[in-house]
C-alpha cells in the first residue's frame, strides 16, 4: 500500500483506492459510472482543523506538507516525503529542492484528497 493511501485510509475514506494521476493512460469502460457518482464526500478540512486543534504543537496543514503528515501520525522526515513524491509523480526537477518539492507535494496531496471525494476548501487547491 502507497503512502497516499494511507493518507486516505486515516481521513476515513474507507477502503478507497487512490483515483490515478491525472496522466494515468488507463481508459475507464464506457458504461461504467463516474467515479465521482461512487465516492462519498470526506470533510478533510473538518477532521484536519479537529487533530490540529488537539495537538500540543502549532501545526499548520493548510500550508505545511509536513504538518499535515504529522496530523496524520505519519512519518514525515524528507525520505517519506520523496517517497509520496515519487507515488504522486512529482516532476524531477523539483525532486532535488526540499522546499519546491514541499510545496509541490502540499498541493498534489489536498487535490488528491479532492479528486478522491474529499471536501478541500477552494483556496488551498489553486
């Protein structure tokens, strides 16, 4: 199991499966329902804002990759985060600079969360 995966398991997505990447070549059958249709909505921000709430440390998962991890009880040390990288395809140019992979990351994982059927709010997607 991928680490994104986990991401969806610990915000109760259940048993989902990880929608394919955007570039996936994969051809859904064509009487098949969307997958949207199938996928009931998570309130990622709601169950985020409580564990942040909870927890001693001031962390910040609208901006932070590694906050959000954290939140999650995830590792979140630089080789998990190359490696969920890796998963998402992160381009490799921003796989050499901590900080642009970051942030590429932080972004790739909350519009996964939402193509997954999580309720992420608008601005933390653009």
């Amino acid at each position: 199991m991928g680490l994104f995966s986990t991401i969806l398991e610990k915000l109760g997505f259940g048993g989902a499966q990880a929608a394919p990447a955007p570039d996936a070549t994969a051809v859904a059958p064509a009487n098949a329902a969307p997958a949207s249709q199938a996928i009931s909505v998570v309130d990622v921000a709601g169950q985020l804002e409580q564990k942040a709430a909870a927890n001693p440390q001031k962390l910040n998962w609208k901006t932070s990759i590694v906050d959000l991890m954290k939140l999650l009880d995830m590792d979140s040390g630089l080789g998990a985060r190359k490696e969920l990288a890796t998963e998402l395809g992160c381009p490799a140019d921003k796989m050499g600079d901590s900080a642009q992979m970051n942030m590429w990351l932080h972004k790739a994982v909350l519009a996964r969360l939402a193509e997954n059927g999580g309720n992420v709010p608008a601005d933390l997607l653009d």
